[in-house]
C-alpha cells in the first residue's frame, strides 16, 4: 500500500507542485482545501488527517485561519503515529522553527524552496521519526 499525504497549503500553485512532486516520488498525495472559517479548521483538520500517514503542512496558512503549528498540535495530539513535516519559507526565523520541532508538534522541517530530494528526505525523516516515536510510545 503506498504512503498516503495529505498537503495543507493556502497557496494553489505550492500544494499542486509539492502534490506532483509527492507522486513522482511514488506517494499518494492528495491537497487538502482548508475551511473559510477559523473554528472549522482544527476539525478539518483532525477529519482529513483520520485517512493520512504524512501530513505536510504550510506555517502560515492565511488570515482567519489557525496557522500550521496549531493544526499541527491538534494532529499529533489526535493521531500521534501520522508523521508530521512543517513546510514553510519562514527560514530567518530559526527560533520560532526550532520552537515547533522541539515541542514535538513536527517530526520534520523543509524549506520552500524545496527540490525533489529534500522533499523525499523530509518525508522519509518524519516517518522515521513518527514510527520511532510510537514504538517509545
């Protein structure tokens, strides 16, 4: 059965190419469209994540919305075994990035820009990570 990723990204253009970019490298990548609405978003979240085993998720997600720390959290605290990668340009800010990894809410970071090799590996990273963490666990 192939990887399934579930993308959660406010910009269309950066979730089609991180999707196509998914199947190329064998996975089965699917877009989530995130709600209009803020309090819809965490129970979206938790609703799409349920058929996922990888969730890649952008830091700011627009305005309106919890931003992708939050989804984050509220996914590692609902499925604790779905590997999690935070996928954000927000480089310059290594303390708010390093914040997220360290509180356990990402088992992975990746850039944006991001090349077909670094998305690969940061896939195979959060796995690694999340299944380390569910065999402790």
């Amino acid at each position: 059965m192939q990887t399934r990723i579930l993308i959660v990204d406010d910009e269309p253009a950066v979730a089609r190419a991180m999707r196509r970019a998914l199947v190329v490298l064998g996975y089965d990548a699917t877009v989530g469209r995130l709600p209009h609405r803020r309090e819809h978003a965490v129970d979206w979240a938790l609703r799409v994540t349920d058929a996922a085993d990888v969730v890649v998720c952008d830091w700011d997600l627009g305005a309106g919305i919890p931003q992708g720390p939050d989804l984050l959290e509220a996914v590692a605290a609902a499925w604790p075994r779905v590997a999690r990668v935070l996928h954000t340009g927000r480089g310059g800010d290594e303390d708010q990035v390093t914040a997220v990894m360290t509180l356990g809410l990402a088992h992975a970071y990746l850039g944006k820009p991001a090349g077909l090799e670094d998305i690969g590996e940061a896939i195979k990273a959060a796995m690694r990570a999340a299944n380390s963490t569910a065999e402790r666990g």
